[in-house]
C-alpha cells in the first residue's frame, strides 16, 4: 500500500504486485471480474474516490456501503476514532470486464491526485498478481 496525499491508503506502490481478480459471480460481463484488496482512510478524513470518465468503460469501485455495490464514486466521511493505528479499513475492491492498469483520481481536502492500479496485471514497474488471477 502506499499512502496517497497522506490520507488514503491504496495499492499502487511500482514495486508492490498487482491485485488478484477473481470471478465476481455477476452476469454482467461489464463487471465479471472483482479484485478484492480493503480501503485504508486516516481518522477524521473526508475523501472521494473517482473512476474517470474515460475509464468508466473498464472498472467501477466500492466499499464498506459507501457503496459496497460497483459505483464510478465513493466519497468516505471517516470518523475521528481510530484507537490504535488511526486508520479505518473498509472492505471492497474493484470490479472490471478484464485485467488491465486502471487510473484513479483520489480526492481529500481540495487536493486531487491521479493514481494507476494494476488489477490482474501489473501496472508499469509493478510485479504481476501473486497468485492466481482470472483473464
């Protein structure tokens, strides 16, 4: 994982490997792949997630019911009461047609960064999925 405008957790480090994909059980063949990996958000943050529109064509997101169901937008609102670590995880992922290195624009606080992902393939730099991954 890799820590994006200090807020947000997600894997896209060059080094890390790339998610796994699985079959999502879903008949649409728009989203029949899922790559599961949690979503990391500093206490107290508010942030946004966006698939770009160009890219709507090959993935959707989701997580932890904001929504937990394939959305081009997730916007978190993270409570301040993080105990220990200071961070909440959120369960979820990533639902697409095929594998492929995806952009991501992740939002916090008027900050806005573009982030790439490598779903069942590598991003550039990146190693391939460890383990099985579904075509």
């Amino acid at each position: 994982m890799e820590v994006v405008l200090g807020t947000v957790a997600l894997p896209t480090a060059p080094r890390a490997a790339a998610l796994q994909t699985a079959p999502s059980g879903d008949s649409n063949p728009a989203i029949r792949l899922f790559a599961k990996t949690g979503l990391v958000v500093k206490a107290g943050a508010k942030i946004e997630l966006e698939v770009p529109k160009n890219a709507r064509a090959q993935f959707a997101i989701g997580w932890g019911g904001a929504p937990s169901t394939p959305a081009w937008l997730v916007r978190i609102d993270c409570p301040g009461d993080a105990a220990r670590s200071g961070w909440h995880a959120y369960v979820g992922g990533y639902w697409l047609p095929k594998p492929a290195c995806v952009p991501i624009i992740v939002r916090v606080d008027g900050q806005e960064q573009l982030v790439h992902l490598g779903l069942g393939t590598p991003c550039s730099g990146q190693r391939p999925p460890e383990g099985p991954s579904f075509p």
